[in-house]
C-alpha cells in the first residue's frame, strides 16, 4: 500500500540565474526599441482601418500663384440679323430669287397674287367715292339750309325795323292829335311781334349752324373711315410684294415657285452677312455668371484671333446648357460662312497670389467642404481635413481655408476612403 511520493521526491540545487536575467533585460530594451522605430507606422497601419493602394488615388500639390477663371467653348458663326418672311395673305407665290442669292435692301424677292384681295380693294375704294360723294353732298344741302335761314333771319330783321319805324311815326301823329291812341298801341305790338320773330330767326339760325356742322362732320368722318380701310387694303396688297429688309443673301426657301400659300406661312429667310455672331453652348452652373459686354477671345484655324463682347444670353436653359452669342469688338473678319466653327474663351476672373489646387472628384464629391491630405514623413497615410474653397475654374479651385502651399492632397479617389477619418497608404 502506498502512503505518498515522498520515497520518490528529490531535493535539487538551486542554480545561478544572473546570466537569465541578463539576457531578459537586454530582450526588452530590444523590444522597447522596436516599438519606439516602428510606432507611427503601426499607428497609421492599424489606427486608420483598411489600406489603400497610391496608384488608386490622384494627388496635386496646394501652389501659391495666379487663378484665372475662364470659359472655353466650341461656337459656331451665325447671323445676329436673320430675318425670316411669312405671307400677310393668301395667295400664289411668284419666285424672284434663288437660296444664295445676293439681295439688296428693298429688293423684291417674291410676289403672292391674290384675287380676293384684289376684288376687295375695288370694292373698298367704290364706298370710298360713294361717302365722298354724300359728303359733298351734304356740304351742299348745309349751305342751302343756312342760306334760307339767313334770308328768315334777315326778313324778321327788316320787319323788326319796319316796326320800329311806323311806332315812331304813330306816337309822333298822337302828339300832334292827327291819330288816336290805338294806333298807337296797335303799331307797339306790331313792333313787339317784329322782335320776337327777330329773336327766334337769330336762334334758328345759330341752330341750323350747328345741326349742319354735327351732319358735315358725319359725313367728312364716314369718308376718312372709309378711306382708312382703302389705305389698309392697299398696304396689303403691297405687302405682297415681299422685299428684303436687309442687305445680305437669300437663306432657304421655305416654299416652291407657283405655289398656293395660306396667311402667315413660313416664304423665306434673309441672312444679313454684314452683322455676324458667333454662338456658343455654356453650361447652366456658369451661363448665371455672364455678363452683356462681358470680354472674349474668338479664335479660328491659322493661328486668327479676334476680340470680342458678349452681346446677349438666352433666359432659356436646353438639356442643361444655354446658348450665349458674342459679336466682334471692332471689324469683323472677311470671308467668314454661316455655321463656321470657332474656338471661343471667355475669361471671367483673374486673380493673383492665391492658394489654388487642382480641380478633382473632391470638389463635387464632398460639396468642397472637406478633403484628404497625406502625411506622415513618407506621406503613407491620408488624414480628413476640413477646408473652404473660392472661385472655380475649369482646372483649379481657390482655396480659402484649411490647406498650405505645399500638402499634398487627394484630388481623386477619395471614395475609396468611406469617409475614414484617416486612411493608411501603401506603395
């Protein structure tokens, strides 16, 4: 039976261990070593979450220098007067011209013939006599009417004075008792009778005056109506002959020749080659910030360039662009063709000494407000940055706040980060 192991214990001799501790010692002043050489790189491996490869990422480096703000577009030569011409009537057009042709201002480029228009202007103008005729008329019969009230009015005048006079010689017969007194009285309301016809002829008169003159004025305004609508007629048919407004060459021709037309249809365009243009397509985020007379460069094949002034901006935007013209600051070129392409820059600021930055995927992606800047001594990780941005070109931004000239940034790529506060980056 076995109690214990004390039969099987045995007692050892204790051995030197300085030489352990030694080496211990030295194996942590190693390790503390290592970590204070390779700690920022841990950090940036293992603070910042995933990896991302540099050749996934685009940089540019923050510059202090100039910031010129411009616009370049592809345009194309076209007309600032194109004037097109439509029918004023119905009718049947007769060709004068060919498209091409050169045409001077008030030429006749083509008529419409039109019967009904015709046959409308005789009638209008046999009113027209027709009035004329009643209006002379009247001014006849006014005279007439007021030369026999004349003769009323003077008739009651001569009465009045016969009156007058026949009293005087009655009273004076009274007083010589050669008459009685009822003469006299009858020859006073002989007189009182002669000037209350007097007065009725006198106011017969004057209304006579006026009742013809309100007649006349019918009359004259019924025939100058008339004679208005004669007018019209005529300057219609004369419309018909369809003249070109300006100096310049037949565009296209929207009819053939002998053809039936009806009101306001679409005849032809006159291109007036003596005022060009050149028109180009700006994008909606920019059209907001032109001008009128804003400066340009037009530019051509051959090394040509021409100065130029924004002349008008269309209120109307078309798939996201809007369409802007600008004319010749001083003579325009020869030889210039309708829809010829030229290169167009239009500068819309300039300033210098400024921080600028490369324009990328940041400035959409992040609103601008943000953006990632290496660091680090071997530039191996990238950190979030918050920064203000200015005005923007078509290759760089303005940068306001939150980067030195000199960081490097991530311009493009960024999306690969997830929004990390801050990424490693491996070569």
């Amino acid at each position: 039976m076995i109690r214990d192991t004390s039969a099987q214990d045995q007692i050892l001799t204790p051995r030197k261990t300085r030489g352990r501790r030694f080496a211990l010692a030295g194996l942590a002043l190693a390790t503390v070593a290592l970590l204070a050489y390779t700690g920022p790189k841990l950090l940036s491996q293992f603070g910042g979450g995933a990896s991302v490869a540099l050749a996934r990422l685009s940089l540019a480096t923050v510059e202090l220098g100039p910031l010129t703000r411009d616009i370049a577009a592809e345009g194309r030569v076209v007309a600032a007067n194109s004037p097109t011409l439509f029918a004023g009537n119905p009718g049947t057009v007769n060709l004068s011209v060919q498209a091409g042709d050169q045409v001077k201002r008030g030429q006749v480029l083509l008529k419409i013939a039109s019967p009904e228009l015709t046959a409308r202007l005789g009638q209008e103008r046999a009113n027209a006599d027709a009035l004329q005729s009643e209006w002379l008329r009247a001014q006849a019969d006014s005279r007439q009417q007021r030369a026999q009230a004349q003769s009323q009015m003077e008739t009651a005048q001569i009465s009045f004075k016969t009156a007058q006079n026949e009293l005087a010689r009655q009273t004076q017969a009274f007083q010589a008792g050669a008459t009685a007194a009822a003469q006299v009285d009858q020859a006073r309301d002989t007189l009182a009778k002669a000037q209350v016809a007097l007065k009725q002829a006198q106011e017969l008169l004057g209304l006579k005056d006026d009742a013809l003159k309100f007649e006349l004025q019918a009359k004259r305004q019924a025939f100058e109506r008339q004679a208005l609508m004669v007018k019209d007629v005529e300057r219609q048919l004369d419309e018909l002959n369809l003249r070109s407004p300006v100096d310049g060459q037949v565009g296209q021709l929207f009819v053939t020749d002998r053809a039936s037309v009806a009101k306001d249809a679409k005849l032809l365009s006159v291109v007036d080659l003596s005022a060009l243009e050149v028109q180009i397509q700006v994008a909606e985020s920019l059209a907001r910030e032109l001008q009128p007379r804003m400066a340009g460069e037009i530019s051509g094949g051959s090394d040509q360039k021409w100065k130029g002034l924004l002349s008008s901006v269309s209120p109307e935007v078309v798939n996201g662009e809007v369409a802007a013209r600008l004319r010749f600051d001083g003579p325009q070129p020869e030889q210039l063709r309708q829809n010829q392409r030229l290169s167009v820059r239009m500068l819309l600021d300039h300033k210098d000494k400024v921080l600028t930055l490369s324009r990328g995927s940041f400035v959409e992606e992040g609103g601008g407000h943000f953006a990632y800047v290496l660091q680090g001594a071997n530039a191996d990780y990238a950190e979030k940055r918050a920064i203000k941005l200015g005005v923007q070109s078509l290759a760089k931004v303005e940068v306001l706040e939150g980067l030195k000239a000199g960081e490097q940034v991530v311009i493009s790529g960024a999306d690969n980060f997830k929004d990390a506060q801050r990424v490693s980056i491996s070569r």
